[in-house]
C-alpha cells in the first residue's frame, strides 16, 4: 500500500499482520490506520504489485482523494476499496484468496 501526498509526509501507524494468514477461498481485509498532517494534501492511495520499493506496478487499485477507487481491468473480482479516507483508513479486501 502507498500513500500519495503533497506537503508532510505520512506517517503509518497500524498495518496488517506479517504474515497475514487466511483460508483458501476466503475474502480477506487488509487494513493501513495512518496520521495525516493539518498541512498534508492526499492526493492517492494505492495498491498493488511491488518491484521496488516505493514503486507499486501493477497498481491492482488507486483511490483519490475524493475516496473513489479505480481498479486495473480485470481484477475487479479480486480486489475491493473498503477503506475511509476521512477516518485516515485504508483497507483493501482482496476476495476469494
């Protein structure tokens, strides 16, 4: 998970367990709680494939800063936003694991 910003920077506070463990065929969320700054402008949250870090490709899911998520086609069956940008959490349920 990636958070885009302008401004300060984001700071995580709570994230899924590692490892986090589920059931063949279960739905399972995963869960970011982050501080935002006063200051800081969210701009997109993002979900996906790393390569390296701080480089997410494929993004499987960007929401922005509106709390709309656009998902990569042909994962829509796979990947879900369940998140709330206003209460600073982002959660990501990828389905039938």
């Amino acid at each position: 998970m990636e958070l885009r910003s302008s401004g300060d920077r984001q700071q995580i506070i709570s994230e899924p367990d590692d490892p986090t463990r589920v059931f063949t065929g279960e739905n399972v969320s995963l869960t970011w709680r982050h501080y935002q700054s006063s200051r800081l402008t969210l701009s997109e949250v993002v979900f996906g494939i790393s390569k390296a870090v701080n480089h997410l490709n494929p993004k499987l899911i960007a929401v922005n800063a509106r709390g709309f998520p656009e998902v990569k086609e042909g994962y829509e069956p796979f990947v879900s936003w369940a998140g709330n940008l206003t209460a600073f959490v982002a959660v990501f349920v990828l389905h039938n694991v």
